[in-house]
C-alpha cells in the first residue's frame, strides 16, 4: 500500500495525539499521584533493562553531555520528594 503525503501526515498526527492523551499536558491534583507513581515505575523498568552502558557511551559521545546533565538534573528533582 503506498501512502500519499497528505494520508501519512494524518496518521502521524492521530499517532501523536495518541501519546498525547497518555500523559495529560495538565494533571489534576488527584490524579498527580498515580502519574508520577507510573512514571518511576516506567523509569525503574527501563533501568532495569540497561546493559552495558559503557558500550552505548563510546558510540554515541555527541549524546553523552546531555545525557548526563539531564540524569543530573533528574536527580537533583528526586532529592527534593524526600
């Protein structure tokens, strides 16, 4: 099946806005909990999963600044839920 611009285009918009409403832009302060719970639980899921990172880091070092500043300041957000 070939796809005309225009019928790609709508797909890839009905796909974003699919992951779109998995995470709400606005969380009610109700639900903010259970987000933020899933979140970690996500985040901890994909730690998990991780091998050799070193392996990853020799082969992508353009990524690796930024990376690290964001791991950082995932973790400077993380002291703060103490």
């Amino acid at each position: 099946m070939k796809l005309t611009k225009s019928q790609l285009k709508k797909l890839v918009k009905e796909e974003l806005g699919k992951l779109s409403e998995a995470t709400p832009a606005v969380i009610e302060k109700d639900e903010a909990g259970w987000y933020i719970n899933e979140a970690l639980e996500d985040l901890e899921d994909a730690l998990k999963k991780v091998k050799n990172p070193e392996n990853w880091a020799e082969k992508y070092t353009r990524s690796l600044p930024k990376l690290i500043e964001t791991i950082d300041g995932l973790i400077k957000v993380f002291g703060r839920m103490k």
